[in-house]
C-alpha cells in the first residue's frame, strides 16, 4: 500500500512539474536513497539512474555529484566495488 503511494505522489509531482524538473529529481533521489537502505537495490538503481538523467538533462552538475556518491554507497553496500 504505502509503495503504491509512493509511485503516485511521483507520478503526480512528475505531471505538475514536467519530467526533467530537479524538484523531481530530489524527490526519487530520496526515494531511491530509502529503498538502498531497505537492501531494496533493485528498486534503488533505476531510480538513481532517472536522477542521474534528469540531473544531466539540466547540465546540473552540482546535483549530479550526490547522486553519483549515493550510488557508489549503494555499490559499497553491496559490496560491488
């Protein structure tokens, strides 16, 4: 139940703010974040990736960079150096 919410209030924010908006991809880099920490990182890696997209989209590379560093920490948790 709660996963559905979840994927609903990003569908919705993603429909108000457009595909490539930064507050979006705050949102699913939080998202992505949570479900590492769950050891969900099968969810957790297509999540990132949209971030890394839309974070590169935006030429942002200011926002890129915690991205990359919380993947490389979802790697380290899985111990895929």
């Amino acid at each position: 139940m709660q996963n559905h919410k979840l994927k609903l209030a990003t569908a919705v924010q993603e429909r108000k703010l457009g595909p490539n908006d930064p507050a979006l991809a705050t949102t699913l880099n939080g998202l992505a974040v949570l479900r590492q920490h769950q050891g969900r990182f099968e969810e957790a890696k297509p999540l990132f990736d949209r971030v890394v997209a839309i974070d590169r989209e935006n030429k942002d590379r200011a926002a890129l960079a915690p991205v990359l560093y919380n993947i490389a920490a979802m790697l380290d948790d899985q111990k895929r150096w």
